[in-house]
C-alpha cells in the first residue's frame, strides 16, 4: 500500500472518529445524567433505544441521498457539523426532556455519515478496499479511545453539562477540514438507456434486496450491533454501580475497551483482503462471544479492564470485514444504498437491547444483561456459519 495516498483515507477516519467521538462522550456523561435526572435503569435504556430508533429512520433514506446526488463529501461534513451542534446541545439540558431531541439529532446523523463514507472509500480505494475501510474503522477507535478519557477529567472538576458542550468544540474543526480537502468523486451512475431518471435506480435497489448474501450478512450484523451497543451502553453504568469507579477510571476502562480495534481493524481488514471474509469474522465473533461471558466472573476493577481490552480488540475487528464484505457483494453505484441497507439493520435490531436490557437490570441485575449480549453475539456465529461468501 503507498501510504503517501491514504491522505483520504485518514482524513476520512478522523471524520469517522468524529462521531464516535460524539457518542463516547454521550455514553460517559450517561451514568452522571442518570443519576442527577433520577432515572431507571429502563429509562436510560429507554433513551438510548431512542438513539438507536433516529438511526434506523435515517438510515431508510440516507443511502438513496448518497447514490442519487453523489454528494458523498458534503454529507459527511454536514452529518459531522449537525451532530457536533446535537452534543453541545446536551449540555443546554435540564431536565430529561431536553435530552430527547440532541439525542435523536446524534442517532440521525451517526448514520448519516456511514453510506456516505464508506462508499466514498470503496470507490477511491478498489483494489484495496479492506485496508482502506479498515482505517476508516480505525479512526472511529481513535474517537472512541480519546472522548472518554477528555470526559471523565472534564467530570472531574465540571458538570455534565459543561463537559458535552466542551466536547462538542474539536469536532466543527474536522467538519470544516472535509469541506476543504476532500474532493468529490464524480463517476456517472449505470442507468437502463430511455427510462426516467429514477427508474434504474429503484430497479437496482429491487436487485439489491433479492440478494440473499446481503440480507444475510445484515442479519448477522444486525445481532453482532445489539451486542457491541448493549456492551456500550451497559459497561459504563455497570463500572459505576457495581465497581464504583469514578470518572476517570470509567473513561480509563472505556478507552481500553476500544484501544483493542487500533490493532485489530487493519490487521483483520488487511487478512481478510487474503484469505476472504467469513473465516476473519467467525474467529472474531466465537472470542467475543467467551468475553462477554467472562466478565460476569470478574468482581474487581483492573481484571475487570484487562478483560475489557481483550474483548475489544475481538469485537471492533470485525467493523472493516463486513463493511469489506457488503461492497464485494455489491455495485459501486450502490454501494451507498448497500451500507445504509446495513446500518437500517443494525439499528433495527439494537433499538430492542437498551430497553430491554434495562428491564432485565431493574429487575435481575446489571449481571444478568451479559447473559443477553452472549447469547446474541453467539447467533452472529452461527448465521456466518451458514453465510455463503465471495473467494478472496
């Protein structure tokens, strides 16, 4: 790979960790908000199965938005702006009601980003596409790793918030740096010769959804989100209820927890470009599926974070693969369509795991909501088992 033309491809990932550093701040100051807003553990759950909703919905359209304007740049800085303005909102909030529209804003344009990026990088970067893809990924780890670490010292010393608002800052500096640097790719859309100008591409998007490879792999997708989300949501309030840890040390064993996909996301997008997708995910599903049962064995904070890292780097491997995996399926010309198709999946399947997790934790336990998040990353297991996919 020449590396003096990845200059995209980065400037891409730093837009990627944009907006996980958007919602790694929000999960943070979760904990906090929950208990100065005395809210359930439903209730919380409840709000982020909002987030996960807005996502769904938007992901309905935003595919077809990419593929039919090609405005792949301007979506991505826009999805970066808008939702930098939803995090800086939060800190205006004052009751949980004031929660709900920034939290809809975010769940919105977190998956606004996705069809546009993604399709971006598989056009500039055929030949190589897991690797690319795989930095895309990468920077979301960055994001991922950084916002809670900057978080929970701003906890420290500052109200929650003060510290969204705070937070919100570096991110309108990335959403310019898009505008200005990257350059959109113009390639004419493959259109049937003497038919209205939308008729080719509602055609495709009816291929696309008869492909039982695509749907399958969403599905498998769709259960490997409701773990790795649930993981998101239920990690901090767990650290904090049941370890007591404070601030810093909740940012601490967060920024472990995605520090595992800086490593694994080149490495499984790179491996995978050799020896083909389905192997590279099962490996990555069948260790995390151990790790998230592990830690309902682990009663202290330091073991509690060792095995954190560990599960990690086995979950945020597997993003590039099947990002990786849904373009080799697909026509450049839909590729945007392809990965909103996903993400809609991925939502659709989530928006169930934070209510009914807090359900679970209201009336079992927070311990008892692992057992969940183990038994759905197992089904991905076996759905990919049963995948059919292309040689590499």
């Amino acid at each position: 790979m020449d590396w003096k033309k990845q200059g995209p491809a980065f400037l891409v990932g730093a837009g990627h960790g944009a907006t996980h550093w958007i919602i790694a701040t929000f999960y943070v100051l979760l904990p906090f908000m929950a208990k100065e807003l005395d809210l359930s553990y439903t209730q919380t759950g409840g709000l982020v199965s909002l987030f996960h909703g807005a996502s769904f919905i938007a992901n309905i359209g935003s595919g077809a938005v990419v593929d039919i304007t090609g405005r792949r740049v301007l979506v991505q800085a826009a999805a970066v702006a808008i939702g930098a303005g939803a995090l800086a909102a939060i800190g205006l909030a004052t009751s949980v009601v004031w929660l709900l529209a920034p939290v809809i804003i975010i769940g919105i344009t977190n998956n606004l980003w996705h069809p546009a990026a993604i399709s971006y990088l598989s056009r500039k970067f055929p030949d190589s596409r897991g690797l690319a893809l795989s930095i895309h990924t990468l920077g979301a780890s960055f994001g991922d790793i950084l916002a809670p670490v900057v978080a929970g010292s701003l906890l420290l010393s500052l109200p929650w918030q003060h510290t969204a608002a705070l937070n919100a800052v570096p991110i309108f500096v990335i959403a310019i740096l898009l505008l200005t640097f990257l350059k959109e790719i113009k390639t004419p859309r493959k259109r049937q010769p003497d038919t209205h100008p939308d008729s080719g591409y509602l055609s495709s998007v009816t291929t696309l959804l008869r492909n039982s490879s695509l749907i399958g792999l969403c599905i498998m997708s769709g259960f490997r989100a409701m773990t790795q989300n649930g993981l998101l949501l239920f990690l901090p309030l767990y650290l904090v209820a049941t370890l007591k840890a404070n601030p810093l040390t909740l940012g601490i064993a967060l920024m472990a927890f995605q520090a595992g996909g800086i490593f694994a996301g080149p490495l499984a997008g790179a491996w995978s470009d050799r020896i083909g997708r389905q192997p590279v995910i099962l490996a990555g599903l069948s260790a995390t599926s151990v790790l998230v049962l592990g830690l309902t064995f682990v009663n202290s904070i330091i073991p509690f974070i060792l095995l954190v890292s560990l599960l990690g780097f086995a979950l945020f491997s597997l993003r590039p693969v099947i990002h990786s995996w849904v373009m080799d399926l697909v026509d450049d010309d839909m590729s945007g369509t392809a990965i909103s198709v996903l993400f809609s999946a991925q939502s659709a399947f989530t928006v169930t795991v934070p209510l009914l997790g807090g359900i679970i934790a209201d009336a079992w336990g927070l311990k008892v909501v692992f057992y969940l998040l183990t038994l759905t990353i197992m089904i991905a297991a076996i759905i990919t088992l049963r995948l059919r996919h292309p040689q590499p």
